[in-house]
C-alpha cells in the first residue's frame, strides 16, 4: 500500500489507490487469490470514500442552511 498503515489516507489517497488497484486487475497475469485480495481493499476504500463524502455533504449542507455547526473532525482511523 501507498500510504502508511499509521497514518489515515485522505480521499485523494484513497482514490489514487483505487486507481492502482485498478490497474492491476486490468493486468492479465494477477493470479485469482491477488485479485481478490486487491477487490477486498478496493470495496473498503470504496466504503470510507463514501463515508467522506457523506460527511462533507452533511456538513456542506448545515452551512448552507445557515445552521451552527461543529467544527469539522479529522478522521479517526
């Protein structure tokens, strides 16, 4: 993986990373077990991607709304 264990990808990394992922299911010669290993993390990536972009639009939607919010939180990975 790209990015350290330790600390938590950014959107942008989770994307470039599934850009990666991509590139190597494309690739003829992935043995059946590395795909599969490789779709796992796209799925998760996919999932915490969502999860962003849920949080973003919620908060995005409070400032529009002309509510009071929190501040918005780093992720806690």
């Amino acid at each position: 993986m790209t990015d350290s264990q330790d600390e938590a990808p950014t959107l942008e990394g989770r994307l470039r990373r599934l850009e990666e992922i991509l590139s190597q299911l494309e690739a003829d010669e992935v043995d059946l077990e590395r795909a599969l290993g490789l779709f796992e993390e796209g799925v998760r990536l996919v999932r915490e991607a969502e999860g962003i972009l849920s949080a973003t639009e919620l908060k995005v939607e409070e400032l529009l709304s002309g509510g009071a919010t929190a501040p918005f939180a780093e992720e806690d990975e």
